[in-house]
C-alpha cells in the first residue's frame, strides 16, 4: 500500500496525484488528481456525502492516503464547522440547554480565555486554585486577530453564549494565531447572518491578499470574491475542476431536484388535531442575563396552522426565543405567555408534553448524539425527545414510521449506518427524520438546510411545503437565506438586539 504526504516544489502549496482515502475502513475519495497552484484559492463543492469535508480533513493530516500522494507546503490550519474537534471546548459546553443556564454560562470560559489558552479545568470552583501558564498568544496578536474577525465586543462574553457566527469566527481566529500557510475551512458560511458573511469574506480575501492559500467548502450559493478556482467532487471522484468563471457557466449547479414522494407523504398523515387555537402567544417576554437583554418585551402570536418565517442577525435572540418555546430555557416561567393553549408555558403540564408536541432541528444538534448511535436509533429517538437513547421498545408502529420518513427525506439506506459514517449533509437530513417522525403539530426548523446541497435543499423545501399543506401543521422556519424559505411561509417576524424589529 502506497501511502505518501510529502512537500511540494516551491511553486505548488498542495497537489494530490491518484489519491485514495478511507474514512475508517470505508474508501471515500477515489484516484484524486488536483494541483492547487501558486496563489490560487479554491473552493471545494459537490453533493451530500461526495466527500468535501474528509478531503480537507486529509490535507489537515486526519486521514492517511491508501493509495498515491499528497504533497504540500507550510503549515496547515483547519477550521471545523463546529467544536466537536476541540475536547476542552467541547468539555465545557456540556449539555444541550446550557446556554440557558445564567449560572453555567457565568463559570464556563470567556471568549478571550479560550483564544489565549488560558482555559481552567471543568468544574474549578476556587480561581485561587489554579495556576496558568503563560499565554502563546501575545496581546498584540490578539487585537489583530479580533480586529481582521470583528471580535473585540466578544472578547469577554461567555463563548457558550456565543451565536453559530460567532463561535465560528472564533474558531477561524484560533487557527490564524499559528500563522497558517494553508487555511482550510469546512462549510464556514452555513449559520452567519449578512453582516457575518461580509466580515468573513473581508477576513478571508485579506488572508488571501497576504499570501495565504484558502481552501474552502462551501455551496454554489456562496462563492466568496476571493475565490479563484472550484473542485467539484461527485460520488467521492472528481467531476470537475476549473476557474470560478467556467464554473459559474455550469447552469446545471443551479438546478434543484423537487420531485417528493407523495405516496409517503400521504402515508406520514396530518398531525393529530390538537385542542388549541395558538401555538404560543407571547406578551412582553424578556430574558436578562447579567443585566443584558438577550430578550427585550417580545409579543408574538402564532395561531394554529400559520407558516412562520423567524429571521434576523447573529446574536438577535432568535435561538433563546425557540428556546423559550421548546421549554428549554429556566427563564420561561418568569414571563407571561401561553403554549399550546397553557398559561406561562405549560405550567400546568410538563416538558415533555410540551415536547412530544414539537418537532425540533437546530443547528448544534448533532452535538449531543453519540456518534456510535445508528441513523434508525437517532431517528427513532425523535418519539421520545431523545438524544439517540432511549429505553422503551417500539412498537411495529414506531418502527414503520422510523423507515417511512426515512423514505421521505432518502435516507434509508443508511438507517444501518453509525452516524460517524455520515456527511455532514446526510447527518442533516437524519436529525429532520426525526423531527418529522411523531408527526408532531409544530415544526421549528432552525436553519435545516445547514449543509444540504443544492439538490437536497430544493427537495427539502418542496417536502416541508407538502407536509405543511395542512392547516393542523404549523411552521417556524428559521434561515439566513431567502432562497431557503419554502414557499408555504406567509408570515414573517425579525429580530434585532432582543426586539422585534419587523411583523409582517
């Protein structure tokens, strides 16, 4: 077996000569043959499961080549689509709802501790306790780092209330601190808001202007200006590779498969009909963490069967607000508002019943799943609001459920399948099979299509549009991108600062 990493000519950052890579025991890219040359930036594209992520994770050094080479230049940085790769980050951010939790949040590590390393054992009760060592980072690299990122007003939030954005932002600043040669970033758009895509482009063509080679994956939607050249990967081979100008002409990277099974859907049923005219009706909720309003006096009402569109900037309040809803946050009963129908979230019923109403995808979800859990156990859990464990055996019932939403959204082949198997994008369609899997009357969808291709996406969107032709189902469909809105949403609410800034 031919297994070569070595360093290229001092003209070529990286190149990969007939290539083969196995994820585990299973082979994932097939006869690899790419050259990234002198100053060119790349962008790296192709359906769920074609292979982007484990091909930057091979660059990156996790996985070994079976077969050809791999040769590059300098150091390498990889940036992660979250912080599953970081264990003492990961360590701290321990459970789902914690940041909910104004306690938790006030003992977890600042943004500023995580950047500089300065990160105290989980569970430190004594701060006099501890002794640190000196910080690698000096504070001049600090500033110029939060500077490039727009990151000084974060420097002493909690980093687990940090928003998608900008916990991503603060992952790409750990990896500029070690001067990088190469930037490899997996899907760093999916999450930021129009204002954080703009300071990441800005952020990235500078790194790019400075000589550094960026490699990024990312969807035909979100071509950064940088870029210069585009690998397009097909069932874990290369398809294509050319400039972004021949790329573009590619009309058929544009086009969307929308056909949905209708004979599944007729089965999945309408939701059972539900003894409540509003979903929820807020009045005046706030949350206040330390003095600062992450809620200020929000009032919204959503009746039963509306299709709701909740949008608004990183750091708006938009996830505290589903948080609310899902029962999720303490705060929830220090404010006035009704759930299905029950006065101050359901004081007279339980979590869980509040739950079992609610079919719920949120974008760190995949988070808190072990990655040993089977597609049809992590499916499965969705009966019982359940992170992939539970103890109660289906029924025949549960059990054809579990494989006819799993038809629906075409992942059924992989119902045997560990999810550390999966793509990101597979992983996606996964944890929304699960939140169709009760048929529940309320679906929030907080940002679904993070890591779906183009084709997915658009048959995603015509499956929600389907499934939502009731007036039993109701639908708060969170994203950044219009274009990712189906087209049953007729409401619209955006945030800004906590406040509701627009009702339409």
């Amino acid at each position: 077996m031919e297994n070569s990493v070595t360093e290229s000519p001092e003209t070529v950052p990286l190149s990969f000569a007939n290539a083969t890579i196995r994820k585990f025991e299973t082979p994932v890219l097939h006869d690899i043959d790419w050259t990234v040359g002198a100053g060119e930036q790349w962008m790296v594209t192709g359906g769920n499961g074609s292979g982007k992520t484990t091909l930057l994770e091979t660059i990156a050094g996790k996985w070994a080549l079976s077969r050809g080479k791999l040769l590059k230049k300098g150091v390498v940085e990889f940036v992660a689509s979250d912080f599953t790769f970081n264990r003492i980050i990961r360590a701290s951010a321990q459970y789902y709802q914690q940041r909910y939790y104004s306690q938790d949040a006030e003992i977890a590590p600042t943004v500023r501790e995580v950047l500089t390393g300065r990160l105290k054992p989980v569970g430190t009760v004594r701060e006099d306790s501890v002794v640190l060592p000196p910080s690698s980072v000096t504070e001049e690299q600090l500033t110029s780092v939060a500077d490039l990122l727009a990151l000084h007003h974060l420097l002493d939030h909690p980093f687990v209330t940090l928003s998608n954005g900008e916990t991503r932002r603060m992952l790409l600043a750990l990896s500029l601190f070690r001067s990088p040669d190469i930037l490899l970033l997996d899907f760093p758009f999916i999450g930021l808001d129009v204002r954080s895509r703009e300071v990441l482009n800005h952020a990235l063509s500078e790194l790019a202007a400075r000589g550094v080679c960026v490699i990024l994956s990312t969807s035909p939607a979100d071509i950064p200006p940088f870029v210069t050249h585009v690998l397009e990967l097909d069932k874990g081979r290369v398809g294509w590779q050319g400039t972004v100008s021949d790329f573009r002409l590619k009309k058929s990277n544009l086009v969307g498969k929308t056909d949905v099974p209708l004979d599944l859907l007729r089965r999945l049923g309408e939701p059972r009909s539900e003894d409540f005219d509003y979903v929820c009706r807020l009045r005046n909720v706030s949350v206040v963490y330390d003095g600062r309003a992450v809620l200020d006096k929000v009032s919204w009402s959503v009746a039963k069967g509306e299709k709701w569109a909740l949008s608004g900037p990183n750091g708006s309040g938009k996830s505290t607000l589903l948080s609310i809803l899902t029962a999720d946050h303490p705060q929830r009963f220090a404010n006035d508002y009704d759930i299905f129908g029950a006065f101050r979230g359901g004081r007279n019923k339980s979590i869980w019943d509040i739950k079992r109403r609610i079919g719920h995808v949120s974008p760190e979800l995949h988070l808190y799943f072990p990655v040993n859990t089977t597609v049809f156990k992590a499916i499965a859990s969705g009966f019982f609001d359940a992170t992939g464990v539970y103890f109660t055996r289906l029924t025949e019932a549960q059990v054809e459920r579990v494989r006819l939403v799993a038809g629906i959204l075409e992942v059924e082949m992989l119902l045997e399948k560990d999810l550390r198997y999966l793509s990101r994008g597979e992983q996606r369609l996964v944890f929304l099979a699960r939140a169709l899997v009760k048929n529940p009357p309320l679906l929030i969808l907080d940002e679904p299509c993070q890591g779906l291709d183009v084709s997915a996406t658009e048959r995603f969107k015509s499956v929600v549009d389907a499934i939502c032709a009731s007036g039993e189902r109701t639908l708060i469909y969170v994203s950044h991108y219009t274009y990712e809105i189906p087209s049953c949403v007729t409401k619209f609410i955006r945030l800004n600062e906590g406040r509701v800034e627009e009702v339409s």
